[in-house]
C-alpha cells in the first residue's frame, strides 16, 4: 500500500467533493496537502477546517485575502496563495505526488501543466487540457515523466477494459474500437420543436448523474461527449474514426472497448463519480467509496441507441474539429464555453450553443500548434468571435 500526499484543483466544485469524499474514507492511505478554487472562498475555508491542507489557493485575489483572515481567525496554519500562478504553485507542490486536476474549463490547463511538468501523479477530470494542448501536453506528460488517470467516468472505463501497461498502441493490443456511452441527457426525448425554449435549470437537470453546471449543460447539448471523443484519441492513441458514441439512458455500462478478436469489455457500476475517483486514487488498487452495490436485476434492461445527430449537432463539430487538428478543438471549446456560460446567464437561447460553436470553426481556419501558446491564442480569438456573434458584452 503506497501512501498518497494528494493536491485537489478545483475542490469546491462537484468532482472535488467527490475526492474529498473518498480520501476522507481513507486517512491510512490519502492525505490532503493542497486545495484550490476559484473564488469560493467560504466553502474552501470550511474544507481547510476539514482536511487542514498546508497550502490553499483561489485564483480570485480578493477571495485568496478574505480566505487568508477567515483561516488566521481558525488558528489554522494553512498558507493561502493567490491568482493563476497561487494555484500553479499548488498543481506543482512539492509535498504532493497526486493531483487531481478537475478545474472547470480552459482554466485548468496551466495548472495541469504545471503538475505534468513537475512529474505529478495526474487524476486528470479537466478534460480541456488534452481538447486545447492535445499533442503539447501530451509531449509535456512524457518530459516530466508523469503519471496520467483518467478520471472522467467514461474514459475511467476505458481504462479498466485495456490491458495493464497499455501504451497508447491500440493495433499493439489488438484494440479494434473505442465506444463511448451517453445517457442523453434531460432533452433526449424532448421534441426539437422545444428545445429553444428550455431553461438553465431544465438543463442542468441531469436525469443520472449530480454535476456541475457548466458540464450539465454540456450533457445536454452532448458537446461534453463530442470533448470525451477528442480527449480519447489522446489518452488511448486511437484514431477519430474508431472512437463512436452510442446513447446508454439508464448509465450503468460507462464504455466499453472492443477487440479484433470480437471480444467487448465493458466497466459497469453505480453512476456516482467516486467510483472512478477510488479506482484512479488507489491504483493498482481498490478501495470502498461508499457507492452502493450496483443491482443488475433491479436495473432489468439496459438500451442502447445510436446518436441523434439532429438533436446533438455538437457531437459532429467535435468530430470535425477533431478530423481538422491543429488548433480547432481550442477554438471549438473557447465558443462553447462562452456559449454555455451565457446560456446560463439568460442572455441566449439553448439552441444558439451549437450555432456559435459552428460559427468560430467555420471562421477560425485550423491552425498547427507548436507550442500551448498557440492553442490558447485561438482559444481568445474564438471566445471573442463567439461572443461578437453572439452579440454579448466584450468583457463578459
């Protein structure tokens, strides 16, 4: 059993309380030595009170300063840091060797950079640091020598159904296809003549799972899985067009992998993301989480259909912008985070997600990335067309 000094990025979001959770289950095996958040400065007070990490740090200044007074008032001797470079700091602490990496968005690639370049023990959730860096992080994982585990729960999956010492190589162990599942999401069944007028709340109403907004809405519209597409083809080394999505309503199978030889492996479980969390925490072993025994017989069937392409046009952009490389899966995910983060402000319609995504694609000609900087000086000009299109605030 190998003890673990763990940082948490992202903590007071639903992934980090998830790892919370289970390394609060286990004090003989996990240790909490940093926790960061944006600017929820309350929540990540009381976590310190909890967890007593040696280091927090929210990339909201004025957050970081009324953390720093809340935690001396508590006599705790957590050291506060402040801004990006605070929670890059955190991300490449020398008293952690994990980090789980579940920062919301594009703002969680520098912070995941740092921890691949400081040779971490990556749980990556941030599933932005692969569709922005792609092949940049992934030559940056392998010059820091760090340790890569998915912890999104499909590709966590996919991970259990290869074989040990799987190197990227799918023709190597005889990998034929990847299929990842989807529930589908609140509007699977919903007529598309509805779609325009649902609300925020509609849509962070998640029929299986308990998520944060941003990803719930991506749910909805199933960009999150055309994200889980790209973000495959670099985790597993498999090619755009052995990766397919197949709609699973009730979650219980959370992907699978298929052999030449015919054979399908699949990973079952509860849906409740401390499953994949344990598995990448404790790994090569396991640990309880909590998670109640999932009942097949209970469940009766499990469905399965092919994607609506009509009702989730997201899923082809990210396929297409996949298929175009370079930087258009940067471009692709800054308009939907603009889209999605104005969707839940009230400013645009459900169904303009989709259009604003296309638009930046069609606008934005893929580039090459040579290095980060590229990727993330497509990932400003497409947030800024986005939101010219969309005709929001400049600076919102």
């Amino acid at each position: 059993m190998t003890f673990r000094t763990i940082s948490v990025l992202g903590a007071t979001g639903s992934i980090g309380d998830s790892a919370l959770d289970v390394i609060a289950q286990h004090p003989d095996r996990f240790s909490v030595v940093a926790l960061t958040a944006h600017r929820q400065w309350e929540k990540l007070a009381q976590l310190c009170v909890r967890h007593r990490p040696g280091v927090a740090a929210l990339s909201d200044p004025d957050a970081a300063h009324a953390l720093e007074r809340a935690l001396a008032g508590q006599g705790l001797p957590t050291r506060v840091l402040a801004g990006e470079a605070g929670v890059i700091e955190a991300a490449a602490l020398a008293g952690a060797d994990t980090v789980v990496a579940a920062i919301v968005g594009a703002a969680g690639l520098k912070p995941t950079l740092a921890a691949a370049t400081a040779g971490k023990r990556i749980l990556l959730a941030n599933k932005e640091a692969l569709v922005i860096g792609g092949a940049a992080f992934m030559a940056e994982v392998a010059a820091g020598e760090a340790t890569l585990l998915p912890i999104d729960s499909e590709h966590n999956a996919i991970f259990q159904c290869l074989p040990a010492g799987y190197g990227r190589d799918p023709a190597a162990a005889g990998v034929r296809r990847i299929l990842l599942t989807a529930s589908g999401g609140p509007f699977r069944t919903r007529p598309l003549a509805e779609l325009a007028a649902v609300t925020p709340e509609q849509a962070c109403a998640h029929p299986n799972w308990v998520m944060g907004r941003k990803i719930s809405v991506d749910s909805a519209t199933m960009m999150n899985k055309g994200l889980e597409i790209i973000e495959a083809h670099w985790l597993f080394g498999v090619a755009r067009e052995r990766i397919e999505v197949v709609v699973h309503p009730e979650s219980v199978i959370h992907s699978l992998v298929e052999y030449v030889d015919g054979s399908v492996l699949a990973q079952l479980g509860q849906p409740d993301m401390r499953t994949p969390i344990a598995q990448a925490l404790a790994f090569p072993d396991r640990v309880a989480t909590g998670v109640s025994a999932l009942e097949l017989v209970r469940h009766g069937a499990l469905t399965f259909a092919a994607p609506d392409h009509d009702r989730f046009p997201c899923l082809a952009l990210a396929y297409a912008a996949l298929g175009a490389g370079g930087t258009a899966p940067a471009v692709l995910n800054a308009a939907n985070e603009v889209a999605v983060a104005a969707f839940l402000a009230g400013r645009i319609r459900f169904t303009d997600i989709a259009p604003a995504c296309a638009e930046a694609l069609a606008r934005l000609p893929a580039v090459p990335v040579r290095t980060l900087d590229d990727a993330l000086a497509a990932d400003g000009e497409a947030r800024a067309l986005a939101r010219a299109w969309l005709k929001l605030p400049m600076a919102a």
